[in-house]
C-alpha cells in the first residue's frame, strides 16, 4: 500500500511537472498529449486524478489559463481522462465571483458533453448518466443564480453566463442518447434528480417574476427555450399503438365473445371479475369507453338474437337486463375523473345507429328491449331522466316504421326475467325460506312446489344467478334438506312433510349443480360438510363424467335388507324416524344387490320390473341415487356387461303413470329432468332416449376435423355464436387445453393476410377465456415451443403470422396475469383436462429438490429441469439490492422463466432467423401493453439477452423503447439501460 501511494504521489508530480514545462514552453496540444501518454505508461499502469490537477492550474485566477484548458480538452477528447471525471469537477465548480471561469467552464462541458463518445472510452453507461445530469443540473444552478442576481440588480457576465449556459443545455439535449441516459439517473440517483427539479422549478419561478426591462427578449426567449427542453425529461415513454387494432372489422371479436362467455358459460360469476377482465381488453386495444359500452350492448342484443327459442336465452336476458347493469355500476366506480353518465349516452347512441339488430331483437323477445335497458341504467342512477328520454324518443322515431304492431312487449322471456327479479327477492327474505322449521314445514312445502311450477325454477334460477344471489339460494335449499334428514321422532303427516321436504330440496339442488357446476356449493364454507354436497361429491357426474364405482360392504347390512324388502315386497315406505340420508346412501348397495341378482338367474326380468316400479314410487330422490350409481357401474364394466344396468336404467327413466304420477307432478317433472341428463352420456348412440340436442360433437367423429369445422365458420363469420361455443366448451373438455391450444394456433396461423389474421387473432385470444391461465399455459409450455424447435414450422414465425403469434402470446400472459392479481380467484371451467405440463410442474414443485447436475444447455431447449427454473439467471441483483418480488412458484411465472431462457437461448445463437424475429415482436407487443402491464413479462427477461439482442440486430429497439423494456426500479435494470442506450448511440438518428 506504502509503494503505490510512493507511486501515485510521483506520478501526480511528474505530471504537475510536465504541465508547468509544457506552459512555460507552450507545448502544442499534440506534444502534451505524447508526453502525458509516456507517463501513464511509465508509472506501472497506476493512475492520479488528471482533471482535478489540470483544473486546479487552468482555473487559478479570476480567468481561465486557456493553455491548460486545451491542454485538458485535448487529453479528455483523446480519452486519455474519463469524460465523466471531468464532467464531475466541472459540476463541483460554485465560485460565481469568478465569471470568466464559469463562462470557459461552460464552453468547455458543452463540448465535451457534445462530442461525447458513448460507445468507447472507460466509462460505464451508469457513470454517463451521473455526470450528465450533474453537468445539467449545474448549468441550470448557474442560470438560476444569475437570473437572481438580475432580480437584485446587479449585471456583469450574468448575461454571458445565461445565454452561454442556455445554449449548452439546447445543445446537450439535441441528442436522444443524452435524453434516455438523463431519464435513467432519475432511478439511478433520485436525490440528485429531485435537486435538478426543484431547481428547474425555481427558474421559471424566477424568470416569470422578472421584468421585461431587466432582460432582454432574446435571452428571456432562450432560457424558455432551455425549460421547454427540459420537460422533455418527464415525459413518460408510453406506447399509444394497440396491441390489437380491429377497426376495420364491424365488431370487436374479442369482447364480443368475452361477453358470451360470461353470459353462457359463467352466468354465476361475480362481477367484479369480469369489469377487470374486460378493461384490461379495452386498454389493450385502446378503446374509448363509448365504444366499450358500444361493444357490450352489441353482444348482448346479438346473444338475445341467436339464443331465440333455446335453453340458453333465459341466461341471456338474465344478463342483459338484471347483470348488465351490476357491471356499468362497477365499471363506473373504476372511472374516477370521467363522466361516466355522458359517455354511456355516447354508448347508447352509437347502438342506436344499429337499427336493424335491435329491431330483429324486439321481434324475437317480443319486448322493447333497449327501452328496458335504458329503464335498468336509470334506475341504477346511470343514466338521468333526461338522458334516458332523449334516447327513448331517437329510438321510437325510427322504430315507428320498422317495428311490426304485434311485436308489443309481454309474455317473453324478458318480461319473464324482469319479474323473476321481484320473485328472487321476495324468495330470499327471512320470512320466506329462513321460517323455523319445526314448528311448521307445510308452507314451506307448498313454497318449493310452487317454484317447481312450469319454467318457474329455470326461471329463478337464471335471475338468482344473474343477480349474484344463487349461492344465497342454494345455502337455504341445503339447511332445508339438511333439516328434512334428521328423524325427529314425528308420525304421520309430519314425517311425510319432512321426506317431501328432504325430496323436494334433493331434486333442487341436484338440478342446480347439473346446471351451474358443483362449484356452486362446493365453494361455500358453512354447508361444505352437509349431505348432498357430500353425496354430489363423490357420485353426481358432470360434463358427461361418471365417477369411480367402488365394490364395498355397507356400514349396515341390516338397513340395506329392510330397504331391499320393502322395494321387493312394494310395502309403504316408512317415513317416522327416517334418516333419509341414509336411505339415499343405502339404496345404491340395494340396487347393486338387484342386479347380480339378476346377472345370477336369481330374478327375472319381471321381478326386477316391480322392485324397480316401487322404487320409483317411493321418492323422487331414491330413482335418481339408483339412476347415478348404474351409470357409474355401466361406465366401468364391458359392452357385454352393460345389457341389463340398461334395461333397468331404461325401466328407471319411463314416465311415472297413476295417483303417484297426478300427486307428484311437478317433482316428477324435475326429476325426469335430472335423471334425463345423467344417463344421457352412458345411453349407446342409437339409443331412442338419447338427446342430442346438448351433444356438439357427432360420436364418430374425430374431435380434429370437429374443432376445424367451427373454426372456419368462426373465423368466417367473425363471431361465436352459441353452437359453436359449445362445441369448444365440450372440445376443451374432453381433450384438455394443450390439445385445444395447439391446433387453434395452427389454423389461425394458416391465413395469409393480415386483416383476417387479426380477426381470427381477436377470436382465438377470446377463445382463450374459456379456461385462461391453463390455456396461456398450454401456449407457453407446449404450443409455441414446439413451433420454435421444429424447422418444418419455422414459416409460422414469419411476418405477419410471427407477430400475430407474438400478439397472442403477450395478449393472453397480461390477461392471465392481471386475472391472478385480482381481488377474486380466477374462473376455472369444470370438467377440463389437466395437462402433462402441469402435472410436471406440479411434481417439480413436491419434490422441490434441484438436481445435482444439470445438463448445459447448448442448443435452445426447453424443459422443466432446465436451468430456467432455478430463476438464478434473472435474480441477478447488484450489491444492496432486494430480491424479485415475483412468486416463484407460481406456473405462469416458471412458464414465462422457462420461456425467456429459450428466447434468451435462441439470440446468443448468433444468427438471424424467423425465430429471432418473433422474439423482437414479442418485446415489441410487450412495450405496447404499457408499464403497467409490460413488467409483468418482461421482468423476467435475463439481463444479457436485450444486449445481446441489439447487437445481433442493432437498433432494433428505439431509446424509448428500451428504457420500457428495463425496469427502472432495479439497478440490474439500470445498468442494462445505460449500456444498450450507449450501444444505440452508433445506430439510430440523433
């Protein structure tokens, strides 16, 4: 340590030395030059402070040594000193009694900082940043204390010094890498930063205070000039291009088919979800909130349309007119600065130009509709009186003279919608299903069989699920029937009360679940232990999946036999001290009883007939417990075996005839109801009592040339109509989302042009939506790493196909993302298929052990015991830096790691091929998204991919979009900016 202190103070001498020989001399630049370059190089590589010693001898007296000031300029435009070092003496530089000084010192930063090398020279891109905005803040402190000094009225070089510093600013900012590596040291060093503000800040302070006789309109006029280039530095680097941009299509596909999904498919959602979901869409796409309202009205008169005379219009009118306006209430609590009411009267306005639809509308639902909902936004408070008479009057002028006279508003489906509303509301009070009920259950008997009257259930159903209130419906129906199970030691017509109770609750429930999923209870916290979400648990099937049949012994033979005599016999069925609970557990092992029976030749076939007539005499919920457990058995045994389980289903399902019949004919209905969609997926295809109605995918087909089919017609029409969402709601089901995933991409990436790419773009993306987070999973793990490893596909990543991909890609992780951060869970469609990806993953996580070795990965290559999931490689952080933020064992977050190694794999590669050219539009719809949505990706990006990248392909990305794609918040993120910033100096316009 003592030697090279001996060796600093030497060279620090020889060059104080040979600075005095070279003024008294009056060496030329050059010469100083050569003999300050010997002694660097004889001094062992050591270094000293050379702009200090250089500075303290030009800057002596009350002028500059212009000597020593060239001598200096030289050695630093040769880069024999750091230009930062220098930059940063100057910026410490704060005698204002010596002017001249300041005015040469300013001459000289402007040069420097003018001719400034970014891409060689020893100083880091971090370092740049500092001194620039060091040098920058100076200059402004030197203009400030000046313009003061004016104020007081005192006047020597403050003039110069104003008109000089003013110039090097305008100069200095002239060149955008100045401008980026200035925005950079706004992270980098924020107090220094918030001095440079506040300082900005008192200069136009000070400049409007001052006079216009104490400084001239020139200078005034320059240092104006000054601050409007400074504010250059706060504006934030935001895209305004869309991600999608559809306005050459006549609708929007993309909400158009959101809004279908949440009507059809997940009518039980909570709002609140959905309004995120699609104003995530709408900033995406950059839509205005008129033509998101537009949009939404749209779907939905078109939804009212194509479901005429189906089972799914209920659902439709439910959301339109009871749901709809729950979403506009939301939506305008999120629209904090807006006029909300003035912009969903542009909404409105805009439909209205859509004579034709909401004509044909009016026609099928024999209703006014759009007057209906212009009543429901008023009533919510989002329209005024007026509004909603100046739209009802534009509508009634033009529907006068295209609106048949028959077509009055009445007995349709709305009008059936509207007033189930009422009735939900009146279900739900206290008094109503909340009675106690020991006291008296009749009423409450004659309430349930009143509901079941006609389309009333569907009817309530529709409106509770629209109304958010379905939940609160099903907890009631479970407490009844958890109430009716019990024996409370009652006889005679108290006992029957209580099993009518238990039956009627039974077929209730079993038909909500059929029609909403098990979800509907399953999710609810009290009620999880009750009987019927046990018993729809473990045997009701769903989506045509039978659940696993367990040959087992009863936990009480004798319960069994009593009841299998009492089917055999056809005696009255005991109700006092009944637990129907157990009856419905028992009858399964009491039916599997009567069919080896049978199987043995201990029945005949007319024996079987009678039990089975008794059954269905009994209870309504007894056929439909028996009705499940021969399904689940049919589905686990042979062809061979099938043929008498469905003889008795056959037997089990025919219509009930007599006083039974007449006295129970409401229950028998709904029961015939249930059993009918539980049999039908085991019924062979030929079957008579097989509906088809509800099956979109023909038995003998292949489910391939069944998703190609509709989506040509999807992709032709530009819309999803009802059939065909079904159809992918049963493909997806049935072959699981990485089977779906690939081969949407594929087809869609078969157009040619892009206009048709960008709709079926919009479709897909929409389509998506059925099952979001497995489906973008499936994309990132399965679909698009496929098409990055296969050359046979490598045409899929040329434009435009490669930045559709691309579009895809960002589309679905920022919607997957923003669905996962949200207040509520994200939907997950029942009955889907898990995929091998996930079951990996989800092995990968219980083990949670890494490997001892791991292969090098030489070649791109994706798996999940790549070193992509150690996420050591985008952890790096400097000294004193927190970790990530992000989950690490969240999938999206290991897909989207897993999926920059291999485009991180894929630029180190060298070469430029269609590949590297998806992975620039991939960055590129990334930046699109916004910071708020962009980081989401992009923090997930290896630190030396991006300047890999803009060396392989230099300027690729503009100093915008770089200071985008880093994050600003990490000095990792910082450190990268600087450098590809300085790299771009070289190649993009200044």
């Amino acid at each position: 340590m003592e030697t090279q202190r001996k060796e600093l103070s030497s060279l620090t001498n020889q060059v104080k030395l040979t600075l005095m020989r070279a003024w008294r001399e009056r060496w030329s630049d050059i010469q100083w030059g050569v003999q300050l370059k010997r002694i660097l190089a004889s001094c062992s590589g050591e270094s000293c402070d050379l702009a200090d010693i250089l500075l303290q001898q030009a800057l002596v007296g009350s002028s500059p040594n212009t000597l020593v000031m060239s001598y200096l300029k030289h050695a630093v435009l040769s880069q024999v000193i750091p230009t930062s070092s220098v930059l940063k003496h100057i910026s410490s530089f704060d005698d204002s009694s010596r002017p001249y000084c300041i005015v040469a010192l300013i001459d000289l930063a402007e040069t420097f900082a003018t001719k400034l090398s970014f891409t060689h020279g020893p100083d880091s891109g971090l370092q740049l940043c500092k001194s620039l905005l060091l040098l920058v803040h100076w200059l402004l402190l030197n203009i400030l204390k000046c313009l003061q000094k004016l104020q007081e009225g005192k006047q020597h070089q403050e003039l110069v010094i104003i008109e000089n510093a003013s110039n090097a600013v305008l100069k200095i900012l002239e060149k955008s890498t100045v401008i980026a590596l200035l925005q950079i040291s706004r992270s980098e060093v924020t107090d220094v930063y918030r001095e440079f503000e506040q300082t900005e800040l008192n200069v136009r302070g000070t400049l409007s205070q001052l006079q216009q006789s104490v400084i001239p309109n020139s200078t005034r006029e320059k240092v104006s000039a000054t601050l409007a280039s400074l504010s250059r530095l706060q504006e934030a680097p935001l895209s305004s291009e869309p991600v999608l941009r559809v306005p050459h299509l006549p609708i929007c596909p993309t909400l158009n088919a959101l809004v279908s999904l949440e009507a059809v498919l997940n009518s039980t959602n909570e709002v609140q979800p959905f309004v995120d979901q699609i104003l995530v869409i709408a900033r995406l796409m950059k839509l205005s909130w008129p033509q998101l309202h537009q949009e939404i009205f749209r779907a939905c008169f078109m939804g009212l349309v194509d479901s005429h005379e189906t089972q799914e219009e209920l659902k439709w009118a439910a959301f339109t007119f009871l749901k709809l306006p729950q979403i506009l209430v939301k939506m305008q609590l999120q629209s904090s600065g807006r006029d909300f009411s003035a912009e969903l009267e542009q909404g409105f306005e805009m439909i209205l130009n859509y004579i034709h639809l909401l004509d044909l509308t009016d026609i099928k639902q024999k209703y006014e509709c759009l007057g209906q909902l212009l009543h429901e936004c008023n009533r919510f408070s989002l329209l005024s009186d007026n509004q909603r008479q100046r739209l009802l009057n534009r509508r009634n002028s033009e529907r006068e003279h295209r609106i048949p006279e028959q077509c009055s508003s009445g007995s349709g489906t709305v009008s059936l919608i509207m007033r189930a509303e009422m009735t939900v509301t009146s279900i739900l009070k206290v008094e109503t299903l909340d009675a106690d009920y020991q006291k008296n259950q009749d009423p409450l008997v004659g309430i349930l069989n009143h509901m079941l009257s006609g389309r009333s259930f569907e009817i309530i159903l529709a409106a509770g699920a629209a109304m958010g209130e379905l939940q609160n419906f099903a907890v009631k129906l479970i407490k009844i029937n958890e109430f009716a199970r019990q024996a409370m030691g009652d006889g005679g017509k108290a006992a029957q009360t209580r099993a009518q109770l238990f039956d009627i609750t039974f077929l209730m429930l079993c038909h909500i679940i059929q029609l909403y999923g098990t979800e509907i209870v399953t999710n609810l916290k009290d009620p999880s232990e009750s009987f019927i979400i046990q018993w729809a648990q473990r045997w009701l099937p769903e989506d045509g999946k039978y659940k696993n049949v367990e040959i087992c012994v009863p936990n009480d033979p004798n319960k069994v036999d009593n009841l299998l005599q009492q089917f055999t016999t056809g005696g009255e069925l005991r109700t006092s001290l009944t637990r129907w609970h157990e009856v419905c557990n028992n009858t399964p092992f009491a039916i599997q009883e009567v069919l080896f029976a049978w199987e043995h030749g201990a029945l005949s076939a007319e024996n079987v007939k009678v039990i089975l007539d008794n059954v269905k005499s009994r209870m309504c919920c007894l056929p439909v417990v028996a009705c499940v457990w021969l399904c689940s058995y049919m589905n686990t045994v042979g062809e061979e075996a099938r043929e008498k389980p469905l003889l008795m289903l056959e037997h089990l399902t025919k219509p009930i005839k007599g006083e039974a019949a007449a006295s129970n004919e409401s229950r028998n209905h709904l029961m015939s109801i249930v059993m009918e969609k539980i049999v039908n997926d085991i019924l062979p295809t030929n079957h008579p009592q097989r509906q088809t109605a509800h099956i979109h995918i023909p038995p003998k087909a292949l489910p391939s040339d069944v998703l190609q089919q509709t989506l040509t017609q999807i992709f032709t029409k530009g819309w999803i109509d009802l059939k065909c969402l079904h159809t992918l709601e049963q493909l997806l089901n049935l072959c699981g989302s990485d089977w779906l995933c690939e081969r949407m991409v594929l087809q869609m990436l078969e157009n040619n042009k892009s206009e048709d790419l960008c709709q079926s773009l919009s479709l897909v993306f929409s389509i998506f939506h059925m099952d979001l987070e497995h489906m973008t999973l499936s994309l990132l793990l399965h679909t698009l790493p496929r098409i990055l490893h296969t050359k046979t596909r490598l045409h899929l990543m040329i434009d435009p196909r490669g930045y559709t991909l691309a579009k895809l890609c960002v589309l679905c992780i920022t919607a997957a993302q923003e669905a996962r951060s949200g207040p509520e869970e994200p939907f997950v469609r029942r009955g889907r298929k898990r995929s091998r990806k996930e079951v990996e993953m989800e092995e990968l996580e219980e083990i949670d052990v890494r490997p001892a070795k791991i292969r090098k990965m030489h070649e791109p290559q994706l798996t999940l015991h790549s070193e992509g999931f150690n996420l050591e490689d985008i952890s790096v952080k400097e000294d004193g830096e927190a970790s990530p933020t992000f989950d690490t064992k969240e999938p999206l977050n290991k897909a989207l790691v897993n999926l920059f190694q291999l485009m991180n794999a894929i630029i180190h590669d060298g070469s430029f091929t269609p590949r590297t050219g998806f992975i620039v539009s991939f960055i590129e719809e990334a930046i699109k998204c916004g910071p708020q949505y962009s980081q989401s990706a992009l923090q997930f990006m290896p630190p030396k991919m991006l300047p890999q990248m803009t060396k392989t392909i230099p300027g690729v990305y503009s100093n915008s979009q770089v200071l985008q794609i880093c994050d600003m918040s990490t000095a990792t993120g910082r450190k990268v900016a600087a450098k590809v910033v300085c790299h771009n100096s070289r190649f993009l316009k200044e």
